[in-house]
C-alpha cells in the first residue's frame, strides 16, 4: 500500500505550501465576479426581452446568490483555519457572525423567495434563474481554468 506510513509520504516543498492556497483564493474570487457579471448580462438581457420586472428578479436572484457565496466561503475559511490548528498551539477563534451567516444565508433566501412570491410582482422563476448564475459562473471559470490556465 502506497504512503502507508505518514514519514514515507512525498513532503511538499515551502514554495508548494505557499502557492497551494492561492489557487482556491484565486478561483473563489474569478466565480464571484464572473457571478455579478453572467447576472448583469442575464439581467439587462431579460429586462431587454422580458420584462423590467423580469430582469430585477434575475439581478436579485444573482445578488442572492452571491452573498450566499460570500458567507458560505467566510465560513468555510474559518472551519479550515481551525482544522489547521496546532495541538497545544492557540487555537483559532470563529467569530459569531460567522457562524450567523453560515446558517442566516438559508433563512435569507427563504424569506426573499417568500416575499417576492407573496408580496411582489416580480416573477419567483426569474429570482431561481438569477440564484442559478453562481452554477454558471462556477462551470465557465472551471471551464476556464482547465483550457486556458492549464497550459
């Protein structure tokens, strides 16, 4: 079996630990933006071709979505540092808000989705289609980091 003991396993390099963590850094930050800007043209392209109404329930949708993203990945970034930790060293502190936004992102999207069914006259399919934007961005930056990064 291959790497069975923990001191026979390749060790990486202090330029492979520092690079390492750049690299998931870097691809969160292209799906944010590629997020904001696959919403903004869905957006002006609904409104365009739909509605005014239409194109603001993607922009929400997009926003929603979004900030899901954010405060999914503060609090992924918080567990991982305290899964780094030392033993015996000091141990990482997550701040509550954290922890808010980890759970408050659902209740967040639950209560926008709410309102815009019951209260609204924006359409609920064009806020799914808005929210649907971070699974585009997520594909085309991956897409992107496979054929153009890659070489």
């Amino acid at each position: 079996m291959p790497f069975a003991h923990p001191d026979s396993a390749p060790q990486l390099t202090a330029e492979h630990q520092i690079a390492a963590p750049r690299r998931p850094r870097r691809f969160e930050r292209r799906v944010e933006v590629a997020t904001l800007a696959l919403g903004a043209a869905a957006a002006l392209a609904t409104a365009v071709l739909h509605s005014v109404a239409a194109g603001a329930g993607v922009t929400l949708g997009t926003l929603l979505a979004w900030v899901n993203f954010r405060w999914l990945e503060q609090a992924g970034a918080a567990l991982v540092r305290v899964a780094q930790a030392q033993p015996g060293g000091e141990r990482p502190v997550i701040p509550r808000t954290t922890w808010v936004k980890f759970f408050a992102r659902y209740a967040l999207m639950v209560l926008v989705l709410y309102v815009t069914v019951t209260r609204s006259r924006i359409p609920a399919v064009s806020v799914v289609g808005g929210l649907l934007m971070l699974g585009a961005a997520a594909m085309a930056v991956g897409l992107y980091e496979v054929l153009v990064e890659a070489r």
